[in-house]
C-alpha cells in the first residue's frame, strides 16, 4: 500500500489556524459591546424601547431557529406558531400558581399534573423546551416522508391543528379565553440571553460536520444520501433543535406580554418569521438576527403609515392596517428582486468586517 | 459467490411502467476488478447504477454485496456498507465549497454525536481535524488542492467530475461506481483521469464499475465488459473480444467503433 | 330522515370545496405551484358580488357573472405580476411569494372593506325552505351540487375537447418541451389561472350565500380546506378534486353529527385527513404520481 491510503488511518494532527485566537477575541469584546448596549437600553431606555427591545431579542430566538430548518437544512416547513404556542402554553401552566389557575380555570378545571405545581421559571422554560422537542419529534416522523410543497402544507396544517387543540381542549388551555396573568418575568437579558446561547449552538452545529450535512441535504438529498447521510434523522436533528428553541423562545415570550391565546399563534405568527429568514437570507443564521431587529424596530417605524395606533407589539395579530400591507409587499419584492436576502447564504465574520475596514482604510 | 465477489447481481430487472429499463441482468465483481459497463444512450446503465445504490427499487432480482444482501436498501445504507457512486449528471452540492463537499463524504463516519460537535469536545475536535486533513489530502489526489475554497458550482466541468470523485472516496468505499466520468472532458484530462482511475484500483485496492462512452478510455483502462442494450445483456468478456462481438457491433452502428482494429485479432 | 339530512348537508359542503379545490388543482397541474392565494382571490370575489349586488343593485345571476370575470382578470394579474417572474427560479420561491400575495389580498381586504362582516343576502332562488315530513331544506343545498356538476361538466369539455384544455393536458405533464413547440404557454397559463379564479368565484360566492355573511379573511380556511380536498383527490386531476371535495364535506358534517363533542375539532380533520393521506397513500384517491 502507498501513501494514498493514508486517510483512512489516523494520522497526526494539523496544526490549528491562526485567525482563530484573534476572532474568538473579538467575538469577546462584540458580546461585551452589546450587553452595554443592552445595559444602556435598560437603563435609560423608556418601558416602551425596553419592551420592543426585549420582543426584538425573541424574535431573534425564534428567526434563528426557524432558519436552521427552512434556510440551512432547506425544509420549507411552516410550523413555527405551533411550537411557540407549546412553549408558552406549557410554560405559563406551569409558573401559575395553583390558587392563580383555579381563578383562571372557570369553566372545566385543571387537569392534573398542572393544577397542582408551580415552578420556577427557569426550569418552567426547560421542561417547555423538552416538551416541545418532543413534539416535534413526533410530528416529524408523517411530516419528513413528503418534500417540498407538500412538507410546507403539511406544517400549515399541524399549525392549524395545535390552534384548534388550543381553542377547544378546555381543561388544558382554557379553550378561547386563554391564560391571563402570568407574571412579567422575561426582561432584556433573559431575552437577548436565550438569543446568544440559540446563536451559539445553532452556529457551532451549522459549522459543524452536522451542519455540513444539513447543508448538503438541503442542495441535493438525493447526492446527500448516496454519500451515506441518513436524510431522515438529519432533518429530524435539525426539526427538533429548532423547535427546542421556538418553545423556550414562547415560553418567555408568554411571560412577556402577560396574557396567552389561541389568537396569538396563528399563521400570522410564522408569516411574520418568514419575512425575517427571507429578508435576511435564507440560510443566514446572522442574517436571521440582524432582520429580526430590522423587523421589529422597522415595523414600530411603518407604524407612521397606519392611522390607528394599535396597541403592545407586532405580536398581536389581525391589525388591520397598512402595515401588513406594505410587509406582505416587502415579502413579494424581495423574492422577485432579491431572492438571496441581506445577507444571502453568507455569514457575518470578523475576516468579512476586518476586509472592508481595510478596505476602507486604505481608500482613504 | 467465492470470498474474493465483492459483488454479485441476481437476475436484476427493473420496469418504469411499460419499460423495461433492466431485464433480468446477472453479473459478478471480483475484488479489485476493474470492470466497465457500456451500451448505447438508454440501453439502462445508469438505472443499474441507481438499482445498486438504492436510489431505484428494484422490480425483481438481488444484488449481494460482500456478504449482505442489498436488495432494495436504502442509498445511504449501501453506502455505509462501503459502495459510493458518482452522477452522470454532476450532484455536486453546488453551494459549499469544494473542500465541504468532500467533508460531507466524511460525515457518514463521524463517531461523535451532534452534542459533541456543538460543545466541541476533544473527540468531535479531533475527528473534525482529521477530516479536514483528509479532506485536502482528497483533493490533493484529484488535483483540486488548489481549489479547495471555490464553491463547487463555479468549478470547471472536467473539475466538478474529479471533485465528485474525491467526495466518493470520502466515504471510504471499497466499490466505487463511476458514471461517465470522462463526459465533458478533454483528452488532456481524460488521460489524467485514466491514470487516476488506475490509481485508486492499483494503490488503493478499490473495486471499480465504470460507465463511458469515450470506447477509448473503456478499452484501454477495463479488464472486463459488460455490454447493455434495452435493458439486456449483449456481450461480455475481455474488451479485445467484446469490440470485435457482432451483436455489439449491430447495437452500436453509427456510433464511433474501431472496426479495423477487429481485422487484426491481437494486435 | 336524519341520515338523508346530513347527506344532502355533505354533499353541498363538498361541493364548495370541489368547486374551489378545481382552482387549486389546475394551477397545480401545470406550474406545481401551491396557489396559495386561492382562497384569497375567492373573497375578493365575493366582495365583487356584494358590491354588484348591494351598490348597482344587479340580479344575483349578473352579479355572480360580473364577479367571474372580474376575478379571472385578478387572478392572470397575480400570474402575471407575483408569479411569472419566478417560473425559472426554485419552486419554493413561488411559494414564499404566493403567501405573500395571499397576505396581501387579506390586509388589503381588511384595509379597504374593514374588518367587520357583511351581510351577503340569499337570492329568492336559494332562498326557499323546502320542507317533506321532517326533512328541512334550503333551496341553496340543492342548488349548489347542480350548479357543481354543470360547472364540472363544462370545465371537463374544455379540457377534453377544446384546443385550449389539449394545450393545458400537455403543460401539465411537460412545460418545457410544449415551449419549444411553439406554443405560447404564457397565455395558456394565463387562462387557466382565468378558469381557476372564475371557479374560486363562484364557489366563494354560492359559500357566502351559505352562511350569509362575508369578511376579508374568509377565505383562509375554504381555501386551505379545499387544497386539502385536492390533495385528497390526487392534486393535478380535476375529477379527482371532486370527489376530493365531496369526501371532505361528508367527513365534516358526518363528524359533526356523530361525535358532536368534537364538533370544536372539526377545521382540525382536513389536516387530519391529509396527514393520513401522505402517510398511507401519497398519490391521492386518484393515483396522480406525487411529485418530488
């Protein structure tokens, strides 16, 4: 045998590349910068800013994690308002207290293992994390046998059925009227916390050999198998990461805006996630956070374009106003213009910034 | 099937509604043969290549490989078993890099889990490092080291062939199906590519079924023919027998056979 | 008596759903594109008729034409305007884009008809209870399958017999090479987003009637419900949306009245069913081969 066959015995190590010290650095001081910024929102911030600010910081959670399986894996799946809505369900059932929920529970009691318990809310957004995951783990196994048009549909439909779930399983979710008063516990950092550890673990597995495959499933599934990748069980990695995410994501955001409902978690609620990842680049995880900001504070700003003030956030659905109009527009224009998005299938890099600051420098 | 059929196929037959595409094809591959496969445009060469990788159920027949049957499994199982394939009509993942597209053949055998790779532990560390040492040593071979940040999409023609190849061999097969790997390249290149398919049957002790058109490349690299027409076998044996073969002469008409060369047995 | 009541309940839902999944399965057919501004175009359309009957006073018959056509030219506009752009681009960018047009027809709905429902008055035609022993009817129950099966049978002839319905049958199954035969697939795309729209018309129109009452987002729920019909019937196959259509209409109202405690569930079934369908048989009822 010659040296070709080299690769398929362990050898020595190559040695680590050097920009690596350097960029871990700045990703240091980056984060660093931001919690000031944060610091500095909170603190001299108005309620009002505080709360887009938090919103934005959820949002970001969520386009984070609605990305990893339509723009990096490439299902187009449409679900993401049915496990937020688990989330947050499970989370707000489980931080009432017991006396809290029996007001709540006029019509037909609490079942169970919820009427009983209150939890802290840390451990109350884990178990939702967990319950959720589940969720999709049982949901992926009819959806990942179709592709395509019909995963999407399939989604859309589960969204709908976890919607009607909420409106009519009464002694779960209090049918229509939903869940009122739960305690105002997500701030600023418990927000934009969950969105650096989401942004972490989703870009650590997207450069990871896993994401590699993600990736590969998503360009051709067909040449992604053949090279051994079982599709299946990657899509399944990526569906069920995501929804882990989206339910602690809901979790927190049920204890934003104090009062839960079937209302909340319709289709809206995806559409909405779906301007984000298209906007900043279907496949882009940094792209997705950068969006996720541009559509909150952009939306408080097209509020000009509205007459009637609304009133919360852009999490309420069914506004009727100008806004959605002028969203739904940015949607087409986008697709038919600027299919890749801000940041196309890229990522943000320090190399990327360094380059242009460079570039810049040596312009002047 | 003796200790040294790496792959044996069984009456293999397959039909697209009323076409029979296969029909009842039965063929041995002894371990580090190097073996082609040819036949006019849809005589149903590339659908065996699909029916032996899993990507196309069978109709009827078996395919053993070593000693497990394969049979209708599915293509990323095949390709575990240590059976890899390239496409007639290129499968890159066009939007990764080269070196990426080689790394996802790697990935099939990654021991560390999805936590380690997030968490980074010194097991998923040292696999990742590994691959990407192999990965480069991969394109290296195929004479794409210099490419290994291009995405795969802008590469050449004749390049997108190599880098399917060195994806392949990333998953660490000991049969390697090539589907017209010579398509679309020029001689220059067609040459290189026949020492390299050399290569990897004489250094590396792959097992190698090919499929071309270019009756050059087939005849001087193959040992051993196999010869489709609509879905049947017509010919087979050593290339010297099977170019001079009447039937295979018949099919091939108007299609670029040296006749002369059968005028003088041996030469 | 009861049994005979749900039947006829069944079949005039199904119906609905049929007339509208034909749309859906059209579009399908030829672009493999999930229109998903379907039901959206059906509410426009049924704005159209209440204003052609409320504001120009127009007999239900001119108001339901007037509306046809008028939502076949919506229709070839969103064609022409959201979606022709895209027909070489990834096929899930035309349908990112069709949720977007969908969104944009709902919000523009409500922006300019407000959000609070209309009344949608009942012709004298539709308006008649008929009545034999116990059986209570309205007029509209008998009506709609009627109408269905004319409308049907005039789409069938166009596709079967006319030059139009051959160039259609030949899209569906090869774009491409009935481009290079020098047809003009634009246009016949064209008209059959025309023909699907016109359908979605008068199916939202004959639905209005039903329940009497129209809003901006009505059509959300008949238009997913009818893809699902289409899907059923194996999408691509316009007999196949209606017995798709009809089978979801009876599986409603049977659940409805056989398990009223789950009436809460009943906009869950069609997801249900359709989730069954991929599982068990993705082809459909009618055995179209689904695609990748």
């Amino acid at each position: 045998m010659s040296r070709l066959s080299r690769w398929f015995d362990p050898g020595p190590l190559p040695a680590q590349s050097e920009s690596r010290g350097r960029d871990s650095g700045l990703t240091v001081l980056g984060c660093l910068g931001a919690a000031a910024l944060l610091w500095l929102i909170e603190a001299q911030g108005g309620g009002y800013v505080v709360h887009m600010t938090t919103l934005a910081g959820l949002f970001a959670v969520l386009a984070i994690s609605y990305n990893l399986i339509n723009g990096v894996t490439g299902q187009f799946s449409l679900e993401p308002n049915a496990f937020v809505a688990c989330g947050a369900y499970v989370t707000a059932l489980l931080t009432l207290s017991p006396a809290e929920k029996e007001m709540t529970f006029i019509l037909e009691p609490l079942v169970w293992p919820f009427a009983v318990i209150s939890l802290s809310l840390p451990v109350a957004l884990v178990i939702a994390g967990l319950v959720t995951t589940l969720m999709a783990f049982v949901m992926g196994f009819p959806v990942f046998r179709v592709r395509g048009d019909y995963l999407a549909i399939v989604t859309l439909g589960f969204g709908e059925v976890i919607r009607v779930v909420a409106n009519n399983a009464q002694s779960v979710t209090n049918g229509p009227l939903g869940l009122k008063g739960i305690p105002h516990l997500t701030n600023i950092w418990w927000a934009w916390g969950l969105a650096a550890v989401t942004l972490f673990v989703v870009m650590r597995l997207v450069n990871s050999s896993y994401g590699r495959a993600l990736k590969a499933i998503r360009e051709d599934e067909a040449a992604a198998e053949a090279m051994g990748i079982n599709a299946f069980w990657h899509k399944m990695l990526a569906f069920t990461v995501s929804a882990f995410f989206e339910g602690v994501a809901g979790g927190l955001l049920g204890h934003l805006i104090t009062t839960i409902s079937p209302s909340l978690f319709t289709f809206f609620l995806t559409f909405n996630l779906l301007i984000i990842i298209v906007v900043g680049g279907l496949g882009s995880t940094t792209g997705a956070v950068l969006a996720a900001v541009l559509f909150t504070f952009g939306g408080e700003w097209l509020r000009v374009v509205e007459e009637p003030i609304s009133f919360l956030g852009l999490d309420i659905p069914g506004i009727p106003g100008m806004r959605m109009v002028v969203f739904s527009l940015i949607l087409m224009a986008f697709m038919i213009f600027a299919r890749q998005g801000i940041l196309g299938k890229h990522e943000f890099s320090w190399r990327w910034l360094l380059g242009l600051v460079r570039r810049r420098g040596g312009r002047a | 099937m003796t200790p040294s059929d790496l792959l044996r196929v069984d009456g293999l037959t397959c039909r697209f509604g009323g076409l029979l595409a296969v029909d009842s094809l039965s063929f041995v591959l002894g371990q580090g043969q190097l073996m082609g496969l040819i036949g006019p445009n849809g005589a149903g060469k590339t659908t065996v290549f699909n029916l032996l990788a899993g990507a196309v159920r069978p109709t009827g027949g078996r395919v053993f490989y070593r000693e497990h049957e394969i049979t209708g499994k599915k293509a990323h199982r095949i390709n575990r078993l240590g059976l890899a394939r390239t496409f007639q009509n290129i499968r890159l993942f066009g939007e990764l890099s080269a070196l990426d597209n080689v790394l996802v053949g790697f990935h099939g055998h990654l021991q560390a889990n999805f936590l380690s790779a997030i968490l980074r532990l010194p097991g998923y560390v040292a696999a990742e490092r590994q691959m990407l040492s192999r990965s480069a040593e991969l394109l290296d071979l195929v004479g794409l080291g210099e490419l290994k940040d291009e995405r795969a999409g802008n590469l050449a023609y004749g390049q997108q062939r190599l880098l399917e190849i060195a994806r392949a061999l990333a998953t660490r097969p000991s049969l390697l199906l090539l589907d017209e790997p010579a398509a679309g390249m020029n001689p220059q290149e067609t040459a290189q590519l026949a020492v390299l398919v050399r290569r990897l049957r004489d250094e590396l002790g792959l097992t190698i079924l090919l499929i071309e058109h270019d009756m050059h490349f087939v005849m001087n690299l193959c040992e051993t023919l196999v010869v489709l027409d609509h879905g049947k076998v017509i010919a087979r044996g050593e290339p010297a027998a099977v170019r001079c073969d009447p039937g295979v002469i018949e099919a091939y008409l108007g299609v670029e056979v040296d006749l002369d060369a059968c005028e003088a047995p041996g030469a | 008596m009861d049994a005979l009541q749900q039947i006829i309940n069944g079949l005039t839902l199904g119906s609905l759903y049929a007339l509208i999944a034909i749309g859906y399965t059209m579009v399908y057919g030829i672009l493999r594109l999930i229109n998903f501004a379907h039901g959206d175009v059906l509410m426009v359309g049924c704005y159209i008729a209440w204003f052609g009957a409320t504001m120009f006073g127009l007999p239900w018959w001119a108001a339901l034409m007037g509306s046809m056509a008028l939502t076949a030219l919506l229709g070839v506009l969103i064609d022409q305007g959201a979606y022709r752009p895209l027909r070489k681009a990834p096929r899930i960018s035309a349908l990112i884009t069709a949720i977007g047009v969908s969104f944009l027809l709902e919000n523009l709905g409500l922006v300019v008809f407000g959000g609070r429902p209309k009344a949608f008055e009942r012709p004298e035609i539709f308006n008649q209870l008929l009545q034999w022993g116990d059986l209570r009817v309205l007029s509209l129950s008998l009506w709609v399958p009627v109408i269905t099966a004319l409308i049907l049978a005039g789409l069938l002839f166009i596709i079967h017999r006319t030059r139009l319905g051959m160039a259609m049958r030949a899209l569906s199954r090869d774009l491409v090479t009935v481009q290079l035969m020098g047809i003009d697939t634009n246009r016949v795309v064209a008209a059959t987003f025309a023909l699907g729209s016109a359908l979605a018309a008068a199916g939202g129109i004959f639905w209005a009637m039903k329940y009497p009452q129209i809003n901006p987002l009505m059509g959300v729920l008949p238009g997913l419900k009818a893809f699902v019909a289409a899907v059923l019937g194996g999408i691509g196959n316009v007999t196949g949306a209606l017995l798709g259509g009809l089978l979801l209409g009876m599986c409603e109202i049977l659940l409805v009245a056989w398990l009223p405690e789950l009436a809460g569930y009943r906009d869950a079934l069609a997801f249900v069913l359709l989730i069954g369908i991929l599982i068990f048989r993705p082809s459909g009822i009618m055995g179209e081969e689904l695609p990748e």
